[in-house]
C-alpha cells in the first residue's frame, strides 16, 4: 500500500472543542473502525450503550447532512432586501384597502344621510348641514296630535 496510512481517530486530538467532547469523538471513530468495541467505548465515555448507539446514531446523521450537496457559488445577494420590500408592498396594499374601504362607507353615508354630511364655508371652518325639519315643536302639529287652538 503506497502513501501515508490513515490517522483515524488520531485527527480529533487537533480538532477545536472540549476535552470531554473530543473523547466522545474519539471512542466513536475507534467503535466504526473496529478499533474498539462498544462496551469499551461505553466504559471510557461513562455511559451506558442504549445511550451509545443514540448518541452515535444522531452524530452519524449531523455528518451526513453536512455533506448533503450543496449549489455552487455565492449566494444570490438581496434576496432578503427583496422579501423585506414585498412584505413591506403588501403592509401598504393593506392598508390603502382599508382606506379605501372607509372612503366607500363614507360615500354611501353622504348619499342616503345627506343632513349629517359636514362641509365647509366660506372661511374654512367645517359646518353640519342640516335638513329642514318636518314639524316640530314650534308648529302646531306636535307630537302629541292635538291642536294649540
């Protein structure tokens, strides 16, 4: 065999972490590569080996996932900029809706209510207009139906 033979489990000791979590690492590495078995491993780790093989089990799936294929290059910058300013569009198109909503039932109360519509004179001061009213209590015909004669 040509080459450098492999370092195995020997490539934790350089790696960044705590000294226990390195060892973890190590026992792991020595189990898969049949330096080790798992009840040694288990002894060295201080646990036991239903906590062994889930621990292993979840470390075997981390190093998967980080070797899932990835798309080349950078990432296509301002695509945060660009769902910042949608969201933003949207909160606008909201709110312009509901004011819109509110001039309409403005409109419609000026139509069939037109003596409380409110409009400005001369000097810029805003007025109610009232209708004229149909009897009352200066006219004769009040609402008791009698008669002042």
């Amino acid at each position: 065999m040509r080459g450098r033979r492999p370092s195995g489990a020997k490539l934790v000791k350089g790696t960044d972490g705590s000294e226990q979590a390195r060892q973890r690492l190590k026992a792991m590495l020595e189990t898969i590569a049949g330096q080790k078995r798992i009840a040694e491993a288990c002894e060295d780790m201080g646990i036991g080996e239903a906590q062994f093989h889930k621990l292993r089990r979840k470390r075997i799936a981390g190093a998967l996932a980080s070797l899932e294929p990835v798309p080349v290059g950078r990432p296509r910058a301002g695509l945060a900029e660009v769902d910042e300013h949608a969201a933003g569009m949207q909160e606008e198109i909201r709110q312009l809706r509901i004011e819109l909503r509110a001039a309409q039932i403005r409109e419609e109360v000026a139509l069939l209510m037109p003596h409380l519509v409110k409009v400005r004179d001369e000097g810029g001061k805003r007025t109610t207009v009232r209708a004229p009213s149909r009897g009352g209590r200066c006219g004769t015909r009040g609402k008791s139906g009698g008669s002042a004669s």
